[in-house]
C-alpha cells in the first residue's frame, strides 16, 4: 500500500469514528430524554395503608355531652366547599397513627409524689387511694397523684381580692412554664405548642393558662376541651409564684413520633355527614342551632384517659363553635361499646 492511499484509508476511519460516535451520542441522548418522558408518564403508584396497629379503639369523646346531631350545618369556608382528600394541602390520603407511651410507677414514685407535694408547700402524709394514685390535703390544699403516670391535679381554695391586676397574656404563659420547669415537669414539646390565655373572672384578676404539646405533622394536638388543655393552671393576679394558683393539671402522655402505621382517612363528605349525624362531639356550643362552618381541618386527639394510639380527627370550626369527628373509617375503629 502506497502512502497516499494510506492516507485515504486514515481519514475514511476517522470520518467513520466521528460518524460512529456523533451516532452513539444522539442515540444516547434521545434515549435518555424518552426515558425521562417514560418515567414521567407512568401511572403513579399509590402507597398502601399499613395499618400495622390493626383495628385502632374508639375515640374517647366522653367529656363531650352534647352531640353533634343537635344542630344544622352550612359550609362557609373560603372556597364555600369540603377540603377534597388527596389534593387539598393538609389532607393527605394516608395519615400516620402514633404510638403513645405508658408510663408504670416505679420504687421511687412515691417518693417523688411526696417531693412534689412539698412544693406545693403540702407537708402531710398522703392519704393510699389505690395502689397508684394518692391524695395530699393540708388546709386549703389538695394535690392527687397518678403514680404511674405522675400525672396530678392541685387545687387551692382561696378569697380573692376584687382589687387586684393582672399580669398580661405573655408573662402569664412564660411563668407558668418556669414553675413547671422548677416542678419538674416540663416536656420539650411543649416549648413550640401553642398556648392561650382565658379571662375567667376580670373583677377579681384571675385566669386559666392552657398549654398544648407541638403539631406532629403539622396538626394540632386537640384535647377534650377546645379552649383548655390537659396541661392548665388557673391563677390569680400572677403566674410567677404557686401562691397564687387555684388549680393545676397536669396530664401528660409521652408520644413516640418513631413509631406509627398508616392508615387511610375518609372523605371530608363523610366526616360531614358523620357529624350531622351525630357521630361527632361538640367541644363549643353554638348559640343558635344553625352552624357555620367556615373552617375544616385534620388534628390528632389525646384524651385525658390514656389510650395507645394518637389518632387523627377532622375539626370543624366556626363562630363560638368547634366540633370533633374521628378521621379513619369505622371498618378500621373497635365498635364502640
């Protein structure tokens, strides 16, 4: 072979090479922009529900003694219909069931009860309701323990003075957390709960402070009393010292976000015909027995009794009115008894 035609040879190859490869990178390419646009367009796979804790117990509603029956409802919300499962932000499909820790007394809960009475300023020795729960009395004084949970309620009776001030909304809160911190007591979630403020009696400067634990998911806790919490104390003049507390309660379950199961929600239509039939409890009654509805959305419920599972619950919401229906479907709930 001559040079020249050595040299033909050379560049039909590498105009051959260049070709080759021009080829493989379009083909590359197109394949990964109709692989994409496959990927894009194939059906979506819808999760399953787990419903790992099988049938969950019926929700404890039994603080509420008006039902939901009583009234007729109109849907006054900002679109003027129900929220639409699955599309509407905040009513996922699925919604996930929580885990709610119980607490048992241990060789030291006695003690501790004894610790907290004393500062409560109450000195005496407990009276043995139960083999877990004792009572402190001194003077005007009570204080009732639950030794497995330390859950407890004070009350002090007290003539109070129509002379009084008293302090605002935010120093109330802040000192109320600080004697729960100096009790003891305090939980982490209850730093970013919300909170509320209720003018009981304005002549003699007394009010109730509710504190609620942190939204999971980005839902409220909700307890048994719309305006109130498990976690409440009712004050005179100031919340700074115990002196001035009429009541305390103190109901706490711990709640372990790290487990949970799935399990799916019924439809807002569902959840509004289970109210007006009943099948929901009112929290605040209205006035008028015609309900506007102008807010809807989903919560998790604890009651005050202890239950195992945190489970989801649609509020309805209007003026002077708050109402509280279960979320997952009955096939899923324990029939109530």
């Amino acid at each position: 072979m001559t040079l020249s035609q050595t040299a033909i040879v050379t560049k039909q190859i590498i105009t051959i090479s260049i070709f080759a490869i021009v080829l493989g990178l379009v083909s590359f390419i197109g394949y990964k922009i109709w692989y994409a646009y496959y990927l894009a367009h194939l059906p979506a796979v819808e999760e399953k529900p787990d419903t790992k804790f099988g049938l969950l117990p019926s929700l404890d509603f039994s603080q509420g003694t008006v039902s939901s029956s009583n009234y007729s409802y109109s849907i006054d919300t900002s679109t003027g219909n129900l929220p639409k499962i699955g599309q509407d932000p905040g009513f996922e499909k699925l919604v996930k069931v929580y885990f709610v820790t119980k607490t048992f007394a241990s060789l030291l809960s006695s003690e501790k009860s004894q610790a907290l009475a004393e500062k409560f300023d109450i000195k005496v020795a407990p009276e043995i309701l139960s083999e877990t729960s004792y009572r402190f009395k001194e003077k005007d004084k009570t204080l009732t323990v639950d030794l497995d949970s330390g859950n407890f309620v004070f009350k002090r009776e007290a003539t109070l003075s129509a002379q009084a001030s008293l302090d605002d909304d935010s120093r109330l809160v802040s000192d109320f957390e600080r004697n729960l911190e100096n009790l003891g007591i305090f939980k982490e979630d209850l730093k970013k709960g919300r909170t509320k403020v209720l003018l009981l009696r304005p002549e003699t400067a007394t009010a109730q402070i509710s504190l609620w634990p942190a939204s999971i998911d980005s839902k409220p806790i909700q307890t048994p009393q719309f305006d109130s919490s498990l976690i409440s104390a009712t004050v005179y003049k100031s919340a700074d010292d115990l002196k001035n507390y009429l009541s305390l309660n103190f109901t706490y379950y711990p709640i372990d976000t790290s487990t949970y199961a799935t399990y799916p929600i019924k439809s807002a239509q569902q959840a509004f015909e289970d109210l007006k039939n009943g099948k929901g409890v009112v929290t605040i009654e209205p006035l008028k027995p015609n309900v506007s509805i102008t807010s809807i959305y989903l919560g998790y419920y604890l009651p005050e009794n202890y239950s195992p599972y945190l489970q989801p619950i649609f509020i309805f919401e209007g003026p002077h009115f708050a109402s509280y229906v279960p979320a997952t479907s009955e096939q899923f709930q324990t029939p109530a008894k």
